[in-house]
C-alpha cells in the first residue's frame, strides 16, 4: 500500500479526488503541497505532457507522460528522470486542477 492507494481506489470507483503531493519532482508543474485535482481518464485520451497519477515498477506517482509508443507510456518528473515505461491499466487519473 503505497502514498497514492486511497486515491487509486477512488478513481477506479469513477470519483475526482484531490490531495497535496509532496517532494520536488514536479516542480515547475506542481509545487509541493498544492492542490491536486486528478479525474478519471481513458487512456486513449492522453498526450505527451499530460500529468497522470500512475504505478511504475509498484511505485505510485504523480508525474508526466513523457512518450506514448502504441498502448505504452513513458512516464518521468519535471527534472528529468525517466521512471519507466507500463501500460494503460497501470494509468489511474489525469491530473485537472493545480492549485
């Protein structure tokens, strides 16, 4: 059970949930302590550069879409690193609203 568990759960439900990441990753996109909005999402629908809560190698985070290839994702931070590639059913949410 990882930081993100409840809101995962709350997604695959159908429900918008929000919560106040913390950490430096992202920072640039989203500072730590804001306001997070994250709503369900079809894959399908994801771009390049969309923020996505997501599980990497049984990791949670809250970070970017770096690459699409087919049904794939690359997922990294704001800073750089890369955290892997994982599939569609490893993508929970899209984040809507920063604040």
């Amino acid at each position: 059970m990882g930081w993100a568990s409840h809101y995962i759960a709350g997604l695959t439900q159908g429900e918008a949930v929000q919560f106040r990441p913390r950490g430096n990753s992202m920072q640039g996109k989203i500072e730590s302590g804001q306001l997070c909005t994250v709503e369900p999402i079809d894959p399908a629908t994801l771009t390049v550069g969309d923020i996505v809560l997501c599980k990497v190698n049984g990791r949670e985070y809250l970070h970017l879409v770096k690459a699409i290839q087919g049904s794939r994702f690359q997922i990294g931070n704001n800073r750089g690193r890369i955290n892997g590639w994982i599939s569609a059913s490893s993508i929970f949410g899209k984040c809507v609203r920063v604040e």
